[in-house]
C-alpha cells in the first residue's frame, strides 16, 4: 500500500539508524513489525495476565519430555 505521511526527520533519521534499513521505506517497515511484535507480546502478556494457565494436578513435564524423547 502506498502512503504519504508526514513525519520528522529525527525520527526518520533515528529509525534509519536503529533499523539499520538500506532505504526510509525499509526502515520503517521494520520499524513497524518490530513496534507490532512489541504490542502483541504486551497484549498475550496481559491476557495471560487476566486468565492464567492452569496445568492438570497430576501435569508433569518429566513424562511428557520422556514420551517426545522416544518418537
């Protein structure tokens, strides 16, 4: 998608810098992703936060890891 935005230069030239982008248009894609992964860590983080995991009472890693190791 083409866009037209209007954006500083400092944070153009510090998302050159950071991203280390051949291009401005390559910077700020990743630039974009990375801010994305951030958000949607934070958002199952919280989530998990709001409904925990919950393991079985009898749950045990030791036999699980036993049973993968013998396929």
């Amino acid at each position: 998608m083409k866009v037209t935005a209007i954006i500083p230069d400092d944070i153009v030239g510090d998302v050159q810098k950071y991203s280390g982008g051949m291009n401005i248009t390559d910077s700020i894609n990743m630039a974009l992703k990375d801010w994305l992964y951030v958000k949607r860590i934070a958002s199952l983080n919280e989530e998990v936060g709001q409904n925990p995991l919950c393991f079985k009472d009898n749950f045990s890693i030791n036999e699980i890891r036993s049973n993968r190791n013998r396929s």
